[in-house]
C-alpha cells in the first residue's frame, strides 16, 4: 500500500518543532530554593515604559518583538505600527509589522508594508522572503515563485529564499526538488533557524520517500 505524506501542515509543524530536553531530576532536586534565581518578567515593565511614552522607539520595537514572540499579533502590530510613525521606513520595523498582519490574516496590509520594506531597501531579501511566503498562502503561487526566482537570481546565497521555495516545492508534492533546496539552505547557513528547519524536513521527506 502507498504510504500518504502528512499534509504541509504537519511537515511544517515537525520542521518547526524543537522540544527542549528534559531536565534533570536528580539534578533539579539537588538545587536549593535559595539557589534559584526570581524570573522577572520584563514584558510588564516594557508595556508600562511604553504606555508612559510612546515616542522612544527602541522601546516600541522591543515591545513589538515580545508580542509576536508570545503570538500576540494584534498587540505587535499596534505597537510595530507606532514604531513606523515614530521612525517612517525602517526595514526590519515594516518587515514586522507586515508579519504581524500576515499573522491575523490581512494579508493585503502585510504584502504593502513587505513593499514598503522592499522599496527601502531592495536588497533586503527578508522582505521578498516574506512578501512571498504571504502570496503563496493566497494562492498566487506564480506569483510567489517568480519573485523567489528573481530573489536567487539577485542573491544567489539567500538562504531563506530556498527555504521558501523549498516549502513551496513540498506543498506543491514536487519532494525531491523540496529537499534539494532545503539542502541548499543547510549550505549557505548551516546554523540558521532555517537550517535546523531544512535538515527535519528533509529527514520527514527522505523518510517518507524511502517507504514508497
């Protein structure tokens, strides 16, 4: 019988998860409560920093990063959003604030703002990555390729650009040229988030492509 690959879905969720190893019993026992330093939770003090001025903005940005961290997207997306009136056309600010839209579906915002980011710095290929990545999921998959391509022609060592692709390749069934460019990503940036990605996917794909 032919084995069935597990939809993008689940290939992304194995690429993506890192479960941290589990600690030491013996060890964690060992430790004395007075040993063990208080966590503070800096989240708390950012907002109440922010909320007592809004116009310092390394504080906004900060603040923006913990919320997409912790998967509050409305919240970084007003916050990113104040960060681009306080400091209009800064890339990594447009980049963000387009992911954190992307993130509560309003993709036509994000693909404006990834825009913006590109026409500021048109080398900046996290923006293309990005805007890509966001038309893929509307299905303007010609689209989406077409600006990777031309992405890899530019910047032939754009490591999330193969990564993207590769992803594309995956959803599209097409494993074989999936895993080539995941390889790829694991050459030019073998210690990158996208690395780590490529390397368990490319494992799910040879796996599955082994059992066929």
């Amino acid at each position: 019988m032919k084995r069935v690959l597990p939809g993008l879905a689940v290939l992304a969720a194995l690429a993506l998860a890192h479960a941290a190893p589990a600690a030491d019993t013996k060890a964690a026992k060992s430790v004395k409560p007075a040993m063990v330093p208080a966590i503070v939770d800096s989240l708390p003090l950012l907002e109440r920093s922010v909320a007592r001025d809004s116009s310092k903005f390394d504080n906004l940005y900060r603040l923006g990063i913990m919320y997409l961290d912790r998967e509050k997207n409305a919240e970084a997306a007003q916050v990113f959003d104040k960060a681009n009136r306080v400091k209009p056309k800064n890339v990594k600010v447009l980049v963000n604030l387009g992911v954190a839209l992307d993130n509560v579906s309003r993709a036509d915002e994000a693909q404006a703002y990834y825009r913006q980011a590109i026409a500021v710095s048109p080398m900046d290929s996290l923006a293309s990555c990005r805007l890509a990545t966001s038309l893929y999921a509307q299905g303007k998959h010609g689209e989406s390729m077409d600006l990777l391509r031309e992405l890899i022609a530019k910047q032939p060592r754009s490591h999330c650009a193969f990564f993207t692709m590769g992803v594309a390749f995956a959803d599209a069934g097409l494993y074989r040229d999936a895993i080539r460019m995941w390889k790829k990503v694991v050459d030019l940036a073998p210690n990158s988030a996208e690395a780590a990605s490529a390397k368990e996917s490319i494992d799910v794909l040879e796996r599955f492509l082994a059992g066929q």
